[in-house]
C-alpha cells in the first residue's frame, strides 16, 4: 500500500471501511464507490480528499488523469492513535 498512488474502495456492502482511512493516512488518494448510504462515503466528504463513483468506468477516468491532490494531513490526525489517547486520557481527568 506505502507505494500506491490511489485505493480503490469498490465494495457495495461494506459501511465505515477502516482500510480506507489507512489508505489515505500512506498518502492514497482514495476512489469509493457510491452506492447510496455508506460511511465510506461520508469519511472522504468529512476529509474533502477523495471522490466517489458510480462505475468502474469512472474510477479508470480519474486514474488515468493522473492528477493526485495533497493528503490532508491535519484532519487526519484526529483519527491517530495519540488524538484517540489524548482523549481518553481527558476523560479520565474529569473522573
């Protein structure tokens, strides 16, 4: 995955695809297929990195361009492992 350029989330019954997010923290740009309601979907909106599709066609025509945004390095960082433990460790500071 560390030397892919793009991720290609095709499933048509998978809901929050965690694959997906590791995918765009190794710096893909990641290709989701939507298929109505997917959580998948509505990471890469949250994100503003990524585009769903329709059809395989339309995956081929964004890979073939070849035109690859930055990664968006700051939201991303609320879904690592030391932005999970912060929290968990404010809480605990409430109790």
């Amino acid at each position: 995955m560390a030397q892919s350029v793009y991720y290609l989330h095709l499933s048509t019954a998978e809901g929050f695809s965690i694959s997906t997010l590791e995918a765009i923290a190794l710096g893909m740009y990641p290709i989701v297929l939507a298929n109505g309601y997917d959580a998948t979907v509505e990471l890469i909106k949250s994100l503003e990195y990524g585009t769903a599709v329709s059809s395989l066609r339309e995956a081929a025509e964004i890979i073939e361009s070849g035109e690859v945004p930055e990664p968006p390095i700051a939201p991303l960082f609320r879904y690592h492992i030391k932005s999970a433990v912060d929290q968990y460790e404010e809480i605990l500071k409430e109790f």
